[in-house]
C-alpha cells in the first residue's frame, strides 16, 4: 500500500506478490508481463504512437471482433510515479509539468458515493516528455502552481463537465480544453465511456475495476494507484486520432465551440427543491408526505454534511419515502421502516423524529404543492398536451426535424440541439416564425453558432408547416 506521508518509488512500489497486486521487475514492469508478454506490450506502444482509428461506424461494426483483439493495458509506459504528498515534491511537479511539451491529460478521483460532495481526492497529470503526476489533494490543497506553468496549455479531460468543479477548487482552472467523450459523441461513437473509446480508437484495453473506489481512502492501495495512472496514460494519444477525425468529417469546429461552452458553463445553480428529486418521491401522493419528504431530506443534508458523508450512506432514500407514506408517530413507528434501524441512522433517531414532527405540524396552507414550481421556462413536456395542445403538436414537429438532422450528421440529438432550448423554442416560438428568427431563439437559449446554423431552416420549415395545417 501506498503510504500517506511518502511517495511511492516507481520501480518498487507495487512489490507485494504475496498480499495482492503485481510483483515489479527492476525495471518497474509486472514481473507477470516480462518474458512472453513483452511482446504484448511492445505491440501496446506501437499501437498507441503509430495506430489510424476506424471510423466510428466501422467501430460499432466491428465491436465484438475488436473486443477480442484489444491489448491490456497494465502498466504506465514509465512505471508507477511517486504520489506527490508534499510542498516540495508539488514544486518539483510542476517544474516537471512545464518542461513537457503538447497537451496536458488530466484526470479527478473523487468519492462522491461515499463523502459528502464532489471534491478531489486524487488528480493525475501526463504530458509529453513530462511522463506522469500523482498528486493527493488532501495533502496538497493548492495546484494553482500547476495552473500557472500549464497556462495555455490545452487540458485533455474525459467528460470534462464532471471534472472541471472539483478541479477549480484546488485552483486548476484551463483556459484550453478537448473533450474526449464529448468528441466520441459528435462522431457518433455509440458508447462512449472512456474505456470503450479507448479499446474502438486505440485497440487498447484499460483496466476500469477501481472506478466506483471510496478514493478518500488513506493510504491509498498500490493497485489504485496504477489504475488512476492508466487512466490518463493515452488520453493524449486517444484526443489525437479523435482530432483526426473531426477534421475528417468536417466537425473540428463544432468540436471548438462545444469545448468552449464546456469552459464558459459557470457552477450549476442551486437546484430550486432539492428534496424533490429524492428517488421514489412520485410515490408519495399527499402534500403532508412531501412535507415529511422535505424535513427528513434537509435533516439527513445537515447531517451528512457535518460527518461528510454521502447522505444516503446516513438515511437511504428509500426510508424517506417509507416514513412520508406512514408518518410515523414515534420511535416504534420509525423502527419498523427499514432503513432507519441501521447502525448509521439509528443514532439520529431523535432528529428524524423532530423532522417528521415538524412536517405533521406544518399548517395545511403552507405545506408543499403537489409539484415543483417553475419559475423559469415551460412546464415539463409531458403536461403540455393537457397544458397547451398545440403547443405540445409544436414540440413533436420541431422534435421530428432535429432527430432527422441528428441521423443525417451522425450525432446524439442532445449534442445537435440542447434539449432545453428545443423545448424553450416550441412553447414560445418567434412571430413571425423565420429560419433567421428561430436562430435568434435558439442562440437566446445557450445553442451554439454551429447548431443554429444546422438546425434553424429544418425547424423554421416544421413551425411552418404546424402553423399552415392548423389554419385549414
């Protein structure tokens, strides 16, 4: 295991043949790999530094023959780096970091289904002629020095919009950025999971066993380790043939604006209600329950927070929905409610019983409405037939049009329109109704230049159409 106060020696720090792991060479390779699997390897670098991806197409084809044939990827090209856990080695990273040459892959562990929260506890760096970087943000809270020697410098992350936040708070912040999954998705590879993209691109296959790991685990184990740093050992490689491509099919710059919008997207606001999205919350049909709902989810959020905790490793939701369809009474009550009888939760007995206590006491005008209150835009799509008839023939129309358009350009229709701006566009369409107006609309809405010049003449085309049928 790795220790929490001292980095790790690349050519020994997995020599545990007895415990579990790998044993090292001296040479820092699995002594499993050497001798007849060197080859294997050998054939690895080839394949990363040489290889031409399929086309995503071809891929989709080929799929169970390409899963047979993927190399295993086991080990980093350079053996396990030390994990960085002080001032100094953080300093000599980042000199490191500078002296690399090309685009940066960057990768975030974090514990979300175990602490409270989306911080890092683990973050990885590759670059050119740099090689890799482990760095425990627990003990090293700061990476704006990172930041300052990589300024400019692209940042190569996988599904970046789940890694940007935590990133930004131990202050690295990318001013350049490719997307590899959002690249896979506008190429139309149909999965596109790091994993699978790297094994359809590159012929390669990554190890993917520790990705659900409570990474605020200390010390973190040896295999963990070499897990996190496979994950970013040909992401440079995989954005290069994903690069190739885009030009290929004529889509590098909606690639440039989908990576741009990714870094201008600011923190997501504070969801109005959070409790309303508690799972099984539509079995709960009285608004008495969905004040019990809000009480138990705002104590469980209290304490969740102050243990860091996930907060259903305090209450599961489960149990909150069970005591919102019975409001419990009492200790017996709530005992008889799984979920409640487990060790975590049984503590908090008393403040689970003054939450419940407060929402059967609540006056009956102030309890919560049957359903969320949206102060912004139109009401979910599944109201609108009863809400607004031909408002709900517009969504359709409008629907039908950019999932043609998606087909025809080989892309996920979230990617060729924001789902949130077609709905937006339907309910309250221009008048009069234009390909240039509906650009307007649609760029009012967060679409980007590339889309609303794809899709404004196909859906200014099906409004017209909706409009002309309705008046014979």
């Amino acid at each position: 295991m790795t220790s929490g106060s001292e980095p790790v020696p690349a050519a020994d720090g997995l020599a545990r043949p007895e415990g579990g792991g790998l044993a090292m060479t001296e040479g820092g390779a699995p002594a499993e790999v050497t001798g007849a699997r060197a080859e294997v390897q050998s054939e690895v670098q080839a394949k990363v530094t040489g290889a031409q991806a399929e086309a995503p197409a071809e891929a989709a084809e080929s799929e169970s023959e390409s899963e047979s044939e993927a190399v295993p990827l086991l080990v980093p090209r350079d053996g396990l780096p030390p994990l960085v856990v002080t001032a100094d080695a953080l300093d000599a990273a980042a000199r490191l970091l500078a002296a690399g040459h090309g685009p940066v892959a960057v990768d975030a562990e974090r514990a979300s289904g175990f602490r409270y929260g989306h911080r890092a506890f683990l973050v990885q760096f590759r670059r050119r002629g740099a090689g890799t970087v482990l760095i425990d943000p627990v003990a090293c809270p700061d990476l704006s020095g990172i930041d300052r020697v990589l300024e400019g410098t692209e940042a190569v992350l996988h599904a970046a919009s789940q890694d940007l936040p935590c990133l930004a708070e131990i202050g690295y912040r990318p001013q350049r950025l490719f997307d590899t999954e959002l690249a896979g998705r506008l190429l139309g590879y149909p999965r596109v999971g790091l994993g699978t993209l790297v094994e359809a691109v590159l012929g390669l296959a990554l190890e993917k066993s520790h990705s659900a790991a409570d990474w605020s685990t200390r010390p973190l184990p040896d295999d963990w380790l070499l897990y996190a740093a496979l994950d970013v050992e040909v992401l440079v490689e995989l954005r290069d043939e994903l690069a190739q491509q885009l030009e290929a099919q004529g889509k590098a710059e909606w690639a440039r604006q989908e990576f741009a919008a990714v870094l201008a997207a600011g923190p997501a606001p504070p969801r109005i209600d959070p409790w309303r999205r508690t799972s099984g919350i539509h079995r709960v049909h009285s608004r008495r329950g969905l004040a019990v709902v809000r009480e138990l989810w705002l104590e469980r959020d209290r304490i969740a927070r102050q243990r860091d905790l996930s907060p259903t490793r305090v209450l599961p939701d489960a149990a909150i929905i069970e005591a919102a369809r019975s409001l419990p009474k009492g200790a017996p009550d709530l005992g008889r409610i799984a979920g409640f009888h487990g060790r975590g939760a049984r503590k908090y007995t008393s403040e689970w019983l003054r939450a419940v206590g407060r929402a059967r006491a609540e006056p009956e005008p102030a309890l919560p409405e049957s359903s969320a209150q949206v102060s912004d835009g139109p009401p979910p799509a599944h109201r609108w037939q009863e809400r607004d008839p031909a408002a709900a023939t517009r969504l359709t129309a409008v629907r039908a049009a950019v999932a043609a358009l998606a087909d025809e350009h080989g892309l996920p229709t979230e990617n060729l329109l924001p789902p949130d701006a077609v709905r937006r566009l339907a309910w309250q369409p221009p008048d009069p109704v234009s390909p240039a107006a509906v650009g307007m609309n649609l760029a009012s809405h967060g679409a980007r230049p590339w889309q609303v010049d794809i899709t404004e003449a196909a859906i200014s085309g099906a409004l017209l159409r909706v409009i002309e049928k309705a008046s014979d």
